[in-house]
C-alpha cells in the first residue's frame, strides 16, 4: 500500500527524512538532547523571521491552535472564517470556554482587511485569528496588510496558523507583529505528523502570566522556561526532531527565496493545467494558494473515479475536496519537495485518466 500522495497534508516524505528519523531515543533531559533542541533554533528563527525562541510541540497543529486561545484569548476573540479549518477555530474557542465571535466569508474568498477593522473598531476583542492559507479553499489571505489592521489595535493580539503556508511564502513574524505564528510539520514542512511549531512575542507570555486556566500542555510559560534549558516541557517526539534538522538543512541547501519561487512556479504549473483542461480555479482570482491548487470541479468529473484510477494505474492519490466542497472541488498539492518533474508526473497522470472520468457532453 504504497501511493505517492497529492494531497494537502499530510504529504509525500523523502527517503532522506526517513532514514533522518531512524534513531534510538535519547534521553529527553541528556546532554545530548540539549545539543539537538539547540542546533535546530537557528534554522527556525530564520524561517519564522524571529529573533525569539521556536518552540516544539509535540501534538498536531490543533494542539498548539487550541492553546493560543487558552493562553492568549482574555474575554472576547474574533475568528476570522473563510474555510474549514478557519470556521473550526470558532467552534474550539467556544469549546475552550471563550466567548467567540465570527468574522465570516464565503468559501475561497479571502479574509478582507477592511472587514477587519470595522469589526475590531467595536472595541469588543482582546485576540483575533487567522488562518493564512485556508487549506480546505485553496486561498492565500493578504498577511501583511491584516497585519496592518491589526497594529491599529494594540489591545487585539493576532494568533496565526500558518500550517500550508510556512516556508512557501515569507511570513516575517515580528516585522508584522504576530503574537503567536504556528504551523505543523505534515504540510508545509514536508515531515511526518506529530510536531507542531510556534513563536509568540514578549507580550503573548506576559499575557500568558495573568490567564488563569491556560491548562498545562500548552502552557507557555511552561515552553519558554524549558526552552532556557533547551528543552520542552515533556518528553518529545525526539524521531521527527531529527527529521526536522534533516529538513531545515535541505532548506538551508536550497536557499529560502529559491524554496518560495519554487512553490510559487509549481502552483502556477497547476493553476495553468486545471485553467487549460477547461476547469476554473476556486479561490477568488489574486487571492490562490501557492503551495495548494484548489480546483472547482466545474467539468462534473467522477472525482471517487478518477482517484481510483489513479491511484491503480499511476499509484498517487490527490484530494477530491473537503468539507461542504467535497465533490465540488478537488485540490493539488505541491507542497514540501515537489519539484518540476513530480508535478509534471500528477498532471500527466491525470490527463490520461480525466477522460475516462467524465461524462460525455452531448452537442446540443
Ligand atoms: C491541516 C491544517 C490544520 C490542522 O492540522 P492538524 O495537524 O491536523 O492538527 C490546521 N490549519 C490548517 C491551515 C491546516 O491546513
């Protein structure tokens, strides 16, 4: 059972980060732990655009999403919705005991700026979030001008996922002023599930200091008093920490600006295919995924059928759609290591599948 995956998320792993993650434990307060938690800081501060700690979560991302809201949301936190995982962040806040409002756009439309600042200017929320590539529609939100909404209000603090965007697209962390920037390790990143990471400012802990119920797992404070000693606060998956040391060298190898032009290329790639065979593309146009291709399957393809075939034919498997647009959009992802040729590989799959899933059109 051995497919080459498409999908977003998680995605397809290099034989280098496998063979990087077969390690015996180590001891998670030894020396030697230490040097490893160590040596991976620098090469995620540079990919965070931070000069505080990176700090390593062993949970998905929904962890570390959970915990943002406990520890950072006082009263009120605004949700900014346009997809599945962004809506679901309501909900969690909710759950999390917080009283959470919706900012909601429709489905591939991205998050408005100006939306934004009018729901804030009511002087109702201490925290807002955001989900800057809504992985479900295929859309990239416009970061730094939120960012800049969200500098006019001191009081809100900005808790944002960055889980399909992070390291596809600059995202300068404390340039923009984010007090909290997440992302997981089976997307963007290209690992195994099971790690999330994340960077807050100085004012997200003091923050943190007066939150009564921010639990234990999450807490962090617990993170940056066990970050001091280069550690975490319980015991880690050590294995995928590896095989993130293993990835920021390849990242390092690859060079950042030449990483982001490959992902913008290889999703233009995709964009042009899906715009070529006739499909239109879901995201509102300007506003597309550079490390996800979300198409709106407006030529009614049997997409169960097509991945069937796919998957015995040419062994890969993308994604027939998410949530309420399942069915209605399928989505490419070239995220982590795709390169030219294994982009060109999925579209030369499918073009030799797509006729045998879709319904004959009569000539009216
Ligand atoms: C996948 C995804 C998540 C959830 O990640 P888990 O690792 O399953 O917790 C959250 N946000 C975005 C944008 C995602 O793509």
């Amino acid at each position: 059972m051995n497919y080459r995956l498409y999908i977003p998320g998680p995605v397809n792993v290099s034989e280098k980060t496998l063979r990087a993650m077969a390690v015996q434990p180590m001891g998670h307060r030894s020396a030697d732990f230490v040097t490893l938690y160590r040596s991976i800081q620098p090469g995620l501060q540079e990919l965070f655009q931070t000069r505080e700690p990176v700090f390593v979560s062993t949970s998905s991302a929904w962890g570390v999403m959970e915990g943002a809201i406990r520890n950072l949301v006082r009263k009120r936190v605004l949700n900014c919705m346009n997809g599945a995982f962004s809506d679901k962040w309501n909900d969690v806040a909710k759950r999390c005991g917080k009283e959470a409002d919706a900012l909601q756009f429709e489905w591939g439309q991205p998050v408005d700026p100006e939306a934004l600042r009018t729901r804030l200017a009511s002087g109702s929320y201490d925290a807002v979030t955001l989900i800057h590539n809504e992985t479900s529609t295929g859309v990239l939100s416009p970061l730094p001008e939120i960012m800049a909404v969200l500098r006019e209000f001191p009081e809100v603090f900005s808790i944002v996922d960055a889980v399909s965007s992070f390291s596809a697209v600059p995202i300068a962390k404390d340039d923009l002023g984010i007090d909290l920037l997440l992302t997981g390790s089976q997307k963007a990143l290209a690992l195994p599930p099971g790690l999330a990471l994340f960077s807050v400012s100085p004012r997200a802990l003091e923050r943190a200091q007066s939150q009564p119920d921010r639990g234990y797992y999450f807490d962090l404070l617990e993170f940056a008093a066990n970050h001091e000693k280069g550690m975490t606060p319980s015991t880690p998956v050590i294995p995928l920490i590896f095989a993130l040391k293993s990835k920021l060298e390849d990242i390092a190898a690859e060079g950042i600006t030449t990483r982001h032009q490959r992902h913008q290329r290889l999703s233009q790639k995709v964009r042009d295919w899906a715009v070529a065979r006739g499909f239109s593309l879901f995201p509102k146009a300007g506003f597309e995924s550079r490390s996800l291709t979300c198409v709106a399957n407006t030529l009614e393809v049997d997409l169960p059928a097509l991945n069937r075939l796919l998957k015995e034919r040419h062994g890969l498997v993308i994604d027939g759609g998410y949530g309420k647009i399942k069915g209605k959009t399928f989505r490419i992802s070239n995220m982590g290591d795709e390169t030219d040729a294994s982009i060109d590989a999925v579209l030369h799959a499918l073009d030799a599948v797509l006729p045998e899933a879709t319904p004959a059109r009569t000539a009216s």
